[in-house]
C-alpha cells in the first residue's frame, strides 16, 4: 500500500495506526474528508485489495479447486461492504485507475492511499509521477495481510516453431539472478526469485520513498505469500465481479449479498462454454 506522506504528517497520524485494520483505515478516511481529501480515488480499490489478498487455503482467487464459485463468501461480502461504506461515507474521489485523472492525482496527492504491487513505485518514479520524490511511503495493508497485486506473465504460443528453446529463454529470465536483479534496478521489476533478496540493494534507502528501505519491507512480504493456484475460469469470474457486480454495489446501491448471488449465476452461466 502507497500513501501520502503530508497527508498523515498534517493529522499527526503514525501510518502503523491506520493499517491496524480495515476500519482503522477507514477511519483514517473520515479524517481526511474533514480536510476535503479523499482516502482512495475510487471505493473499489478497497475491494479489490480484500479479494487479492485474504484468499482462503487451497481456494483459488475465485474457485475452489474442483472449480466451484466461491464468490458469495465471507471475503467477498467482506470486501463489498467495505467498499459500499467507503463510498457511503464520502471518502473515495470516484477516480478510475489508470484514468487521466488518476494519474493527475498522483501527481497531486488528490487523494492519499493507492493499493499496488511494488511495481508501481518504479512507474511512479519513472514517468507516472517523476517530480513527487520523497512524498510517498509504503506500507503494509491493514491486518496484516500479504497478497500479490499484477505481476509478469510468461507464454509460449502453440504455433511457436521454437518451444523449447523459448522455455529455455523463460526458464533464464525467470531463474537467473543477473537478469533478473537488472530488471529489478532498470525497470522496478521486483523478483518472484527469492534467492535474489540477499543482494544489498534490498537494505539500501529509496529517496523516492522517503529513505524508506522498502524493497526489504517488500521482500518480507513476498516471502511470507501463500501461493495460489489460478483456475482457468478465474478471468470469467474476475470480469463478472470487479465489471459488473461490485460497479452494482458501489455506484448503484445494490445489495451486496444479492449481488453476490446474481454474479455466482452468471459465472456459472458463463463457464459453460470452457
């Protein structure tokens, strides 16, 4: 988790404080509205941290392993409810991600917190918000909780003339220390490798960060995600909930539980077509 760092200095708030919980953060964002500040850009975010992040042993983000739904559970309702709160209470700026005016914000500190992996960091630096040095700080997320937020996927396509020798490539990038610390100083690219969190850039100061040494905070939490294993409905199911249902909760007032339910229809619906 991201957050401004004049935002907390002027309310005098420990950032430890806020990630307490969820409604600590919330709470957090009561205070801010006082200041005309919104917490997050959009109550989304909130929901969709929850979702990534407390996933259930054994259960992919969505489906059990025998590929059942599990999108009317408590992490779901949990995550919805939090959201429609946020957005009850006043405390997003109905700011899309990835939006001309999202990025307008983080340049601004229009609003205060933004989930993300720790890629986002190396894109603040590098072009989304190059002049904001010094102003952010990285936290963990309330209660606690590691999770995976983006991430580099590798392919090979069937009609490759070459599949070994790109697996080869693949397995390199991936399994190499040299490669893979480059990308990580060049691009921000943090490692999945944990071999690589030894190296001394991992205790060393981000200016960017306030002189934070987040890349070890970072490496901590890598080190301590469970592993999750995607189910080939995930997208189907991902699309059904952040595109339809939780735009249902949040801008439309819907129900959370029956909104829950009508989404597990459809992707069951939709699944019919693997």
């Amino acid at each position: 988790m991201f957050y401004r760092r004049e935002h907390m200095q002027d309310l005098g708030i420990d950032p430890n404080e806020v990630i307490k919980d969820w409604d600590s953060l919330l709470d957090y964002g009561v205070k801010l509205k006082e200041k005309g500040i919104p917490l997050v850009g959009h109550a989304g975010s909130l929901a969709q941290a929850i979702i990534n992040t407390e996933v259930e042993a054994g259960n992919s983000i969505y489906f059990t392993p025998e590929g059942e739904p599990i999108v009317t559970n408590e992490r779901f309702v949990k995550a919805f409810t939090i959201a429609q709160k946020a957005r009850e209470l006043g405390l997003d700026g109905r700011i899309g991600d990835w939006s001309g005016e999202w990025i307008d914000g983080l340049n601004k500190g229009t609003f205060a917190v933004q989930f993300s992996g720790a890629w986002l960091a190396g894109f603040l630096e590098s072009w989304i918000a190059p002049t904001t040095g010094g102003k952010w700080g990285s936290a963990d997320l309330p209660a606690g909780n590691y999770g995976s937020w983006g991430g580099t996927l590798l392919a090979i396509p069937s009609q490759s003339k070459n599949k070994e020798a790109a697996y080869k490539l693949m397995e390199f990038l991936a399994k190499n220390e040299t490669p893979v610390i480059y990308e990580f100083k060049e691009n921000a690219a943090f490692p999945g490798l944990l071999e690589t969190y030894d190296e001394p850039m991992f205790d060393e100061p981000m200016p960017f960060l306030g002189g934070e040494k987040a890349r070890r905070q970072w490496a901590t939490i890598a080190q301590n995600i469970k592993p999750i294993t995607p189910y080939k409905a995930d997208n189907i199911a991902r699309a059904v909930i952040l595109e339809q249902a939780l735009p249902a909760v949040v801008e439309d007032g819907k129900d959370v539980e029956e909104a829950l339910r009508d989404a597990e229809k459809l992707i069951k619906r939709r699944m019919r077509n693997l």
